[in-house]
C-alpha cells in the first residue's frame, strides 16, 4: 500500500470502527488499493462466533453513511466488506487470544536479523506475546516485536468427517461500487 494510502487507511479505520461496534463487530483490516475509477476500499470485519452474510450485509449498511461524510477514498470506489476468511491473520493481542488452540503459522525476525517460521497450536497469548506449542513436543514463546507475520492455519479433517473438512466459517464478502 501506498504510504499516503496508509494514512487515509487508518482515517477510514478510525471512522467506521464506531458504527461496526455498534453491530457487536471488530473492524480487523482495512485496504485500500488503486488509483482513480479502479480504486477498492476492502474492510475486513469478524466477531466472536464468526460472520454471516447477515452481518456482512449490516456493516455493509452501517459504512456507507459514515463514508460519504468522511475519510472515503477520492473519486469512485468500489466497497467491499469481508470476513478474515478461514485461514485469519493474528496482528494484535486479542487476535492471538481469539485463536488460542488453533494451529498457525508465524514468521519470525530476532534481534540479529535472522528469520524463521514456527507451526503448531496456539498455546497461550499475553500482553507480551504468544507461546506456540510445535508437533515435535516443544514449545517456543514470541515476543509479539518478534512477529512479522501470523495466521491461523485450516486442516482438513478427512478422517473424522468422511472426506470433508472441518466445520470452520466460510469466508464472506461484498462488494459495492461507490
């Protein structure tokens, strides 16, 4: 993203976020991307218990007021409200502590520089960071200035379900042009 995008980015967050809690939602991400008539708006929202088209469609509704009164990118736009979708990035405390005991995935950078990705169930969350239990038995803690990047991470079920996959939320989106 842009760095002026990310400026107006955080504006739009600041002014909708109000209206999306008044729906019992989180606002988790906002991008916005392109330039003149090929400009999308892309608000990523979730709540504890997932999302549903109904409140997709509510916080849908709920944006668009505040935008056309505020911080909505210039020109045309298209809107589009999201879910995280099954596999969700983990940016902040509370989205560790949302995904205690699923699997992810984290990127890591140390104080000398040097990367690595960690895999395995989500042990613990604090303030401080994050404790990821890997399948070889051990058991590595993050500092969250360590995280680069994090997701939790979808595994089919095959064998409990006859072939098909756990029951996890479906990603959900719309998309309106302004």
């Amino acid at each position: 993203m842009r760095e002026g995008a990310v400026g107006r980015a955080e504006e739009i967050s600041d002014a909708v976020a109000p209206a999306l809690g008044a729906l019992g939602l989180e606002l988790v991400g906002v991008e916005l991307r392109g330039q003149g008539k090929g400009q999308v708006l892309r608000l990523v929202i979730d709540r504890d218990g997932g999302i549903d088209l109904d409140a997709i469609a509510a916080a849908s509704q709920a944006v668009s007021p505040v935008l056309d009164q505020g911080p909505a990118p210039s020109g045309p736009y298209a809107l589009e409200v999201s879910s995280p979708g099954l596999e969700r990035p983990l940016r902040t405390p509370a989205h560790f502590l949302r995904a205690l005991g699923a699997t992810v995935t984290v990127k890591t950078r140390d104080d000398e520089g040097a990367a690595r990705r960690v895999r395995g169930v989500l042990a613990s969350a604090d303030d401080d960071g994050i404790t990821v239990d890997p399948a070889d038995g051990s058991s590595v803690h993050l500092r969250y200035d360590e995280v680069r990047q994090a997701r939790t991470v979808f595994e089919w079920d095959t064998a409990s379900k006859g072939g098909r996959g756990t029951k996890q939320t479906a990603a959900a989106t719309t998309s309106e042009t302004r």
